[in-house]
C-alpha cells in the first residue's frame, strides 16, 4: 500500500513539474489529471484491501 501511495506522489511531482514548464495556457488540461489520478489510486487500494479481507 506504501509503495502505492509513493508512487502517486511521484506521478504528482512529475505532473506538477511538466505544469509549471507548460505555463498557465495548458493549466486547466494538466489540472484534471491531477484531480482524477488521486482518485484512481485510492479506488485501486480500497479494491485490493477488499480483496485481501475476503
């Protein structure tokens, strides 16, 4: 789960990086994968702890 969650955080940064070389024309295009990865990540690890529980 750890390694998951650094690897979002990875993602993040790189994402967060390309945005900042991009400028602000392509912002709001950048913005919406770094709203939805997050979500993403946390759907896959709430399936794979189900998964473990059962």
């Amino acid at each position: 789960m750890r390694s998951v969650l650094i690897l979002g955080l990875i993602l993040l940064v790189i994402l967060m990086i390309i945005l900042v070389a991009a400028g602000a024309k392509q912002f709001l295009s950048l913005l919406i994968p770094l709203v939805v990865f997050p979500f993403l990540i946390a759907i896959g690890g709430r399936r794979k702890l189900a998964r473990r529980g059962k």
